[in-house]
C-alpha cells in the first residue's frame, strides 16, 4: 500500500477535496474488485503526485459522505476538482480509465 494514498473519515473529507484534483475512492476491505483497483491506485497517486491526490474511503466506517453522495455500490470513485464532483465511475476499473479520469481534470 502505498503511503500516498490517504485513507480519510467522513470528518476529513471536506477538507481533502476542497482545493485541486482529488479521487475519491469509495471502498470496503470485503470488497473484491476494491482490492483489485487499490494496486492502480497506488500507482497513480505517483504519478501524479504534486498534480492530483488519491483517498480512500471506507464506507463500513464512514457512511455519511457515502450517503450524502448516494453511494449505492463499492468500488465509487468520484472526482473532485476544488470541491466540485467533476465525474465518477462506479466498478472495478482497468489503470487506463481511471488515469484517463483523474487527467480528464487536470
């Protein structure tokens, strides 16, 4: 796991968002296709360190911004670019589309 990726509570969220790109990954440790996608993850937030953030999370221990933003199934990635959802994309994603997304904000 990678120490760039930030695992944050429902009390941080509105601060990680609020300025520049952020990817927000909704997930669960029970989550199959979330463990799948968290390798990617990792890699992005190298790659774009100093251009977008990544955070996780988890909505077992932090239902409210999940319900706030009608989380329905895990893994939800949703797009913030200075506080504003820009785009999301709900499933396991192969690493092209989800370094296609977070660029798609930059």
């Amino acid at each position: 796991m990678s120490d760039l990726v930030k695992h944050i509570s429902d009390a941080e969220f509105p601060a990680e968002i609020a300025q520049g790109v952020t990817l927000v990954d909704f997930w669960a440790p029970w989550c199959g296709p979330c463990r799948q996608i968290a390798p990617f993850l990792d890699e992005l937030a190298s790659e774009f360190q100093g251009k977008a953030r990544i955070v996780k999370i988890n909505v077992d221990d932090n239902p409210g911004v999940a319900s706030q933003y009608g989380i329905q199934s895990i893994p939800t990635l949703l797009l913030f670019k200075n506080g504003e959802k820009v785009n999301q994309k709900v499933g396991g994603q192969p690493k092209a589309n989800l370094k296609a997304l977070i660029e798609s904000a930059l």
